[in-house]
C-alpha cells in the first residue's frame, strides 16, 4: 500500500511534510529509527523544488510505500525543467573552516544517507520524478569521517 | 518543535527538530553567545542542511573571537550527518553515551 498526499510549492509547507511522513510511517508500519534520514532526504528535495522552481502552480506530489526492511518514497514535481538530483557535484568536506560557508550539503548527505535515489525526467509533461529507498540495513559508504578514524 | 535557551554553567540546550523553517530562530540566539560555548544536543532530535549552516556560521564567528562551540550529547543521526559533512574535522564532538 501507499500513503501519498500533495503539497503545495511552498517552505511554510515543511510542518506539513513532516506531520505527513509520522503518519505514513506509522500507516506502512516502517521502523522509526529511519524517519531522521527519511525527513532529512525530503526537506532537502522539497526545498530545492521549492526554491529551483518557486512560481510553479502544481503541488508536489508525495508518496510513501512500507518495503522489505524500510520504506521508498517518490516525489513528483510537475511542469519543471530538468533537475538531475544524482548528478549534483559532492561538496567538499575535506575543506578548512575558512574555505567552508554555509550551504550545499543537502545533496551531497542525501546521496550518503539513503540506499538509493534515482531521478526520471519526463520532457512530454515536464515532469521530474525523484524516487529514494532507506532500509534498515542499507549499505554505508565507506568514506564517512567517523568510520575512517579522521576525527 | 524546535526550543533553544541558556542552561547550566554557560551550557546552551537544543531540543527537538533544527530544520530550514526553524533555523532563523536558532541563528538569531546563537548569534548572542560568547566564549567557549558547549551546546547540549542531547534533545536535538534532528538536524537539516540549514541548521548545519547555522552551526558553521556560529563556529567560524567565535573561532574569530578566539571562543568555539562544542557539540555534546550528540545522537547517531547527528553523528552521521556531522560525519559526512566534515562538521566531525571542525568541531569536538561528545556523543551522546
């Protein structure tokens, strides 16, 4: 089954999103020790929407399908241009505190955090489709700072 | 839900959920500490790319003024996420026991 529920392309809609995924979580039956990674990957793409396509009149459509070990979640974004998701450059991290300013890691987190996310863009309709899947006992990347004894 | 505020002995205590609709807030008080500043994220439940911004923001200003802000209590999703932006290179970090 799938919980799905339309938002409309506004920042002041994120309580909603989050109110949302607590509900379909609960619906689906999904472990809740995944809903941090799983609010973290849909505020991140909510607001790029948001933010890459602000005078867009459609309403983000979301949905939310319990899995085996987890929960994949698809959001489509309607009468948009193109906006590969999956191939956004990493940030780099490795940079002194004076080289880094704030902003552009939402990507680059997502990408580390989820099991996979894969993008479809559809030129008929112009419609962009992001689709993510967080498991349990996703895969990690190897190169994450804590497991690398870079601390 | 998202409280910040003063506690104990200098400490500042985050609770609930740092996310972009609640990083203005977060910003406009840590932008009024001093010093070496522990911030207790025992209650911080979650944290977006924006509060990650709020936190280097306060970070490089009060390494400027020869203070720093400690991150304590920190939970597994936030370790993740500091690990994985390079946050665990540029502040000390308690995790959470």
């Amino acid at each position: 089954m799938t919980v799905a529920r339309a938002f409309a392309r506004r920042f002041d809609e994120l309580p909603a999103l989050v109110a949302f995924t607590s509900e379909a979580f609960a619906r689906e039956s999904v472990d809740p020790a995944l809903r941090p990674d799983v609010d973290f990957a849909l505020e991140e793409l909510f607001t790029n929407m948001v933010k890459y396509s602000p005078t867009g009149d459609a309403e983000v459509m979301i949905e939310v399908t319990g899995i085996a070990g987890g929960v994949e979640v698809r959001m489509t974004d309607f009468g948009v241009e193109p906006f590969d998701v999956t191939q956004a450059p990493d940030a780099d991290v490795t940079l002194p505190i004076e080289a880094r300013r704030p902003g552009g890691l939402g990507l680059h987190l997502i990408r580390r955090l989820l099991d996979s996310i894969d993008y479809e863009y559809r030129q008929d309709i112009r419609q962009s489709r992001i689709t993510f899947r967080k498991t349990k006992g996703g895969v990690r990347p190897p190169e994450r700072a804590a497991d690398t004894g870079r601390r | 839900m998202f409280a910040i505020e003063s506690g104990p002995a200098g400490v500042v205590i985050a609770r609930g959920r740092l996310d972009a609709a609640q990083s203005a807030a977060a910003q406009a008080f840590l932008d009024t500490v001093r010093g070496i500043v522990a911030l207790d994220c025992s209650g911080l439940e979650y944290i977006s790319s924006a509060g990650l911004g709020v936190l280097l923001k306060t970070q490089k200003r009060l390494l400027g003024e020869g203070g720093k802000l400690r991150l304590t209590g920190v939970n597994r999703h936030l370790q993740d996420i500091f690990g994985y932006s390079g946050f665990d290179q540029l502040f000390e970090i308690e995790p959470a026991p």
